[in-house]
C-alpha cells in the first residue's frame, strides 16, 4: 500500500508517542518502538488532522532538504507503520 | 541533521 497524496496519517487505540528525556519512543501494544530522530520529528507532527504532505511542508521548513524528499521518506515511514498495525490512514475532506 | 526515518520494534 502506498499513501496516497492527500492522505491523513493518525494513531491507531493504543499507540502513543512518549518523549523520554533522551529520546522519542512510541509505545504499541506489543511493546515499545525506538525511533531515530527524523521518525520523532515526523511522527510528532501526526495528529490525525494533517495530510502526509502538510507534515512533508512542515519538516521542510525545519530541515534544509526538500519537501519532495521529505514527501517520499514520510510516505515510506506512514507506510513501514500502517504495515504494522500501529497507524492509520485515512483521505482527506474534499 | 534529516536523515531517512527509521523505527526499531523492542
């Protein structure tokens, strides 16, 4: 499955971020997802309003790569977790 | 600096 362009990335019951003090985890049901800092960064901007491509935008302007690179790893990334049962996706409102 | 993210299941 590939995100599709306007797709909206949210956690599913029972997965939640947690910020420790020296990093980023997310907590699942069968235990606990180390995440390296670009993962942290993307998935705390999943709130279950934003688009893949809002959040592409959004880490474009705090990293000086471009939003079409960041496009294809936050897709990757959304993808990689939906696979695993721990996000889901859904189409944005026309 | 953005690197490709990455998750590791423990």
């Amino acid at each position: 499955m590939s995100s599709s362009r306007d797709a909206i990335p949210s956690f599913v019951d029972g997965v939640r971020l947690r910020r420790l003090p020296d990093r980023t985890v997310l907590l699942v049901p069968e235990g606990v997802v180390n995440l390296n800092a670009s993962a942290a960064a993307t998935l705390g901007l999943v709130d279950g309003a934003r688009s893949c491509s809002a959040i592409a935008q959004e880490l474009s302007s705090r990293y000086d790569v471009p939003a079409v690179q960041l496009r294809a790893d936050v897709d990757e990334l959304v993808d990689r977790l939906s696979d695993r049962g721990w996000l889901c996706v859904s189409k944005a409102k026309p | 600096a953005w690197e490709r993210p990455d998750f590791e299941h423990v």
